[in-house]
C-alpha cells in the first residue's frame, strides 16, 4: 500500500545540520530560516498549484498574497520573488499566463516584493506559485512552536475559503460571496505580521492546506502545549456553514480529518457543520498567533482598525492529553 499522505512519504528524509540552519523542514514551520550575520537571516518559502478560481488575473493575485504570507508568518520582510509557471499553451492562449502573472505582480508590488526570475515548463494543466525570498532577525523571528501556556490566541481572517471556491465551481455561490472569498484570499497577511510583531506575540502560523485544526494542532505539539479553541469564536465566511450543510466539502478536509484522528479532542455536541469549517482547507489564510496575555487587549484593538479579525479565538494552556481541546 502506498502511502496515504505526501508528508508520510516525505517522512524519511533526514533534515541536514548547520549551524546557521536556525528552522530546517523537521519542524513543519512556515518557511526555513538560515542565518547570514549575528542578526539577520535568510527566510525561504515555496508554493504552487493549480487555479482555484477561473479569473487568471486573480488567480495570480491569491497565489502571490499565499506565497508571501509564509515569510510575514515568520515575522519577516518578503524582498524577492521567483515564478514558477506550468503551462498547456495547447488549450490556454498566452494571454491567460500573462494575466497570472500580472495579477501577482500587483500583489507583489504591494508587499514591496522585487521578482527576480522564474522558471516555466509546458504542462497538462496551469499550475503557478512563487518561490519568496525574505529577510528576519533571528531574534525577532516567530516559529509556530514558541506558544506558551497563559496565551490568547487570534485568527486574522475568517474561515471557509475551500467550501466556498468548492462552491463556486459548483455554480452555488453568488456573486457577492465570490467577490468576498477572492477579496480574502488576495489580502496581504503584511498588517497581521506588523502589528504582531508590534505587540510581542510568541508564536505565529498562517492557515492554510491543514485547515484551523491542523496548523493549531502543529502550534500545540510544536510548542508542547493544549491549546483551546473557543469554536463560537472563530471568524467564519459568510455561507460557509451553510454550503458545508449541503454537502460542499473537500478531499483536503476529510483528508485533515483523517490526519488529526484522536489527535485533537471535539466535544459530542459542536455542530457539525462548523466542524467542517474548522477542517477546512484554506488558500492564503489568516495568521494565527500566540500574544501573551498582557498584550492580547491592545493587540486586539489594533487588529480592528486594521480592519482584521480581533476576536480572542483560544487560549494556550499547559500540556494536557489532547493537544487541540474544541470548547
Ligand atoms: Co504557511
């Protein structure tokens, strides 16, 4: 049987040491971080993948602010870019690749972010992402294991992006909601990164592929920690839950599901179609971070006049028998 998972698949290679090596792939963090001087360090991230909105213009748009937000998630500055382009030109005109491309451009240009090259192949289906090249000082650097028991937890913008792209394929989502998932997933995680950064937090992560439950679940056991999630609290999409309730769900979903099985702990009663919210695989998510309590008021605040999700989403307790505790 092969595996059921790429991250099993994955599972032998052995992470190589170094010591500016300061965050390698072993520890499932956003991006690596590898240190050039006493402080400053390199922070490298890639992605790609195939459209997830038939607009190619915003298609670009929603790649280039998930590309960028692995290295804001790290608490860095994104500098440079490198495209990497897979492309049918036997069923798509040339047009359609400058659109992708034009469209991260603007969202580049927005995150101050130079494109330095790329590299295409010709290919059955469109594929595109970038490879983004930051800068942190180690000192100031966030991974997604430094969450420490008294913490609040925020989630800067709302869940349900795979039910709702889900959906729009399906010709079930109307027109405002299209225009409100692609405006989320287009927006830069660049003003979460600062004004965390500002207010002191421990630990961040972006959600993405792993849904909310997986990316907290790595911040849990990455930090060897419980966190709560106080479920009524998370930000959500509009429709999410109802598309979920007509059965608008996604392989990624059941497929994060799976992965956390007895790893997380869910009460009888929470609803389950904001179960499947919290399972929801997430293109170019919101950050999740860990504040101290002390800055969680002021870091609240701030975050609503940025215009982000300010709610207090969990809080981080000292290590319990489930990592992730659903109240
Ligand atoms: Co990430």
């Amino acid at each position: 049987m092969p595996p059921k998972f790429l991250a099993e698949a994955l599972s032998s290679i052995k992470q190589a040491e170094h010591p500016d090596l300061l965050v390698g792939f072993n520890k499932a963090d956003d991006a690596g971080v590898y240190r050039i001087s006493p402080d400053s360090a390199l922070v490298q991230s890639v992605d790609f993948f195939p459209p997830i909105v038939d607009d190619p213009y915003q298609f670009g748009q929603i790649t280039a602010a998930n590309s960028v937000s692995d290295i804001y998630a790290m608490g860095g500055k994104p500098l440079t870019a490198l495209n990497i382009v897979c492309f049918p030109l036997d069923k798509f005109p040339p047009e359609t690749l400058t659109q992708i491309i034009d469209g991260a451009q603007s969202k580049l240009k927005e995150a101050d972010v130079t494109v330095v090259g790329g590299h295409s192949i010709k290919d059955k289906e469109i594929k595109f992402g970038l490879s983004i090249t930051g800068l942190v000082n180690p000192d100031k650097m966030l991974t997604n294991s430094g969450a420490k028991a008294g913490d609040k937890l925020f989630l800067t913008k709302p869940l349900g992006t795979g039910i709702i792209t889900t959906a729009i394929k399906q010709n079930k989502a109307d027109e405002a909601l299209t225009k409100l998932v692609i405006e989320t997933m287009s927006s830069l995680n660049k003003t979460a990164c600062e004004l965390m950064l500002k207010h002191n937090a421990h630990s961040a992560t972006d959600i993405t592929g792993f849904g909310l439950l997986g990316h907290t679940y790595e911040m849990a056991a990455g930090s060897e920690v419980t966190i709560r999630i106080f479920s009524d609290k998370v930000p959500l999409l509009p429709q999410a839950k109802e598309l979920a309730s007509e059965g608008i769900l996604t392989g990624g979903a059941a497929a994060n599901r799976e992965y956390l099985e007895g790893k997380i702990s869910i009460p009888d009663n929470l609803d389950p179609n904001l179960e499947h919210v919290l399972f929801d695989p997430q293109t170019s998510g919101g950050l999740l971070v860990s504040v101290p309590a002390g800055s969680a008021e002021h870091f609240s605040n701030a975050l609503k006049q940025a215009g982000l999700c300010h709610e207090i989403i969990g809080e981080v307790v000292a290590s319990e028998d489930s990592a992730v505790v659903i109240l």
